[in-house]
C-alpha cells in the first residue's frame, strides 16, 4: 500500500501549494490584472475559488488515472471483473458533478449580483459613446431642477497601438466613489474594456448598457475596445485615470470654466 499512501500526500501537497499561492502575491492571480476596484477584487476572487475548484478536481481526476495505469495494468488475457450498472458509483457519478455544479453556481450568481448592482444616486455618472474608432466621454450633473446636462466632454480619435499615452482619450474620475458608466454607440457593436476593472460590457446601439463601479486606488489604466467593429478596432485605446476625489473636482471645475470661456 506504499503508493496509495504516496498518491495521498502527493495530492495532499499539491492542495496546500495552491491554497499558499491563493493567498498572497502576483502568482495567485494568475496573470489577471491586478483588481483596482471593489467589483474587480469580488470578481477575482469567483476565479481564484473557481481555479481552486478546478484544481482539486484535476488532482482527483489524475489521481485516479495515475491509480489505474499503475495498478490494473494489462497482467493477462482473463477479463477484468466488471462494475457495470453499480449503482452507488452510478449514483455517485451523478451527485457529485451535480454539487460542484450546484457550488460555482451558487457563487457564481452571488457574486455576478454584486458586481452588477447599480445606485439609486451614484456620485459620478458618465456617458460613454462609442463610435467607430474611438470614444467620447460626458460627464453629467443633474441642476437645480433635476434636468440632466453635460459639464465636461473628452473626444478621441483612433490612435496607433504603440502611440504614447498623449492621443489617447482619458475618461477621469474619481476614487472612492461610485461613478456609474452608461454606453451608447450609433454606429455598430463595441465593448468597453479595462482590464484593471477586470470587467467589460458590449456597447449595444439602441440600447444603453450601463455598470456601475468604485475605484479603490488612483492611477492610470489601458482601456480598449474588445468587440471587432471595423477596420481600425485595434485602434479604439483610451485611459481610465484615476484620480483622488479633490482633483477630480478640479478637473470638473476646469471643464466648466474652459466651456464659459469657450462661449463668451
Ligand atoms: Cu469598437
């Protein structure tokens, strides 16, 4: 019985070295970005459960594989005793694909309720167009009688992949609040991209999409187009900027001040 009790701590050390890698570091996410957003951390941690899952499973599976090939190799002609139609192994099959089944979905529905909770009156609210090939962001305020208007707008232009961070059209906001993105497209389908949200939603015309999301930590990340939608898709960058809650009101303040100047 040597090599079950070796298959036994094999299994058992490759549990403990995904639970280590689970809990701390780069390794854990397994190249995902790193989450900058409360969303983004709930929605990596579904994956690390998922892949820990996933894992466990594995090692039964090649576990089992390794037990057969080792064990019930071909010795002679003589058939094998045969377990067809056993029921507890029938019943077995069945209930437990059916309980891991039952467990990602169950955290799999929890977590996507989290993540795509909008509400009642977000701090920021940005509409997103997209067109064919770049992206225009408005930021709204509602007045004193609740109309809604636009106080600031950034449009972009298509700009090459490797271009500098300059060209492309930067959607600012703030840290710690919650900003809520509704997309809009006139043209075709696109999708909205930033992978540090570790989230994207296609943009659908004739139909506004919206999510909302708080950003924990400031700082500047790639966002991208993640639909095909043309001939210069690849070219359809821009940059989430972070910023803290004080410069963002500046950047709103200045956006009106430039408009008043603008009008004059
Ligand atoms: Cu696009």
């Amino acid at each position: 019985m040597r090599g079950r009790r070796a298959l036994k701590s094999a299994g058992a050390l490759g549990l403990l070295a995904m639970g280590a890698t689970a809990c701390s570091g780069e390794a854990s996410r397994l190249g995902m970005p790193e989450p900058i957003s409360a969303q983004a951390e709930r929605m990596l941690h579904l994956w690390q459960g998922s892949w820990i899952a996933a894992f466990a499973v594995g090692a039964v599976v090649w576990g089992l594989i390794i037990w057969a090939v080792l064990f019930h190799r071909k010795r002679s002609d003589d058939l094998p005793p045969q377990v067809r139609y056993n029921m507890p192994i029938e019943i077995l099959y069945t209930a437990v694909p059916f309980v891991i089944i039952a467990v990602l979905f169950y955290f799999t529905a929890r977590d996507e309720n989290y993540v795509e909770r909008t509400s009642k009156n977000p701090a920021v609210t940005i509409d997103v167009i997209a067109f064919q090939w770049s992206w225009q962001f408005d930021y709204k305020e509602r007045d004193s009688t609740g109309q809604e208007k636009t106080v600031a707008s950034v449009v972009g232009q298509p700009v090459a992949p490797n271009a500098p961070a300059g060209p492309k059209p930067v959607m600012t906001i703030p840290s710690d609040r919650s900003v809520r993105v509704r997309l809009h497209s006139n043209d075709v389908i696109h999708s909205f991209w930033v992978p540090a949200l570790l989230y994207k939603k296609d943009v659908m015309p004739g139909y506004t999409n919206e999510f909302e999301f708080t950003a924990k930590k400031t700082g500047t990340y790639e966002g991208r187009c993640a639909e095909l939608c043309g001939v210069d898709h690849s070219r359809m960058l821009f940059q989430l900027k972070v910023v803290t809650p004080d410069e963002y009101a500046k950047f709103i303040a200045d956006s009106k001040a430039k408009a008043a100047g603008g009008a004059q």
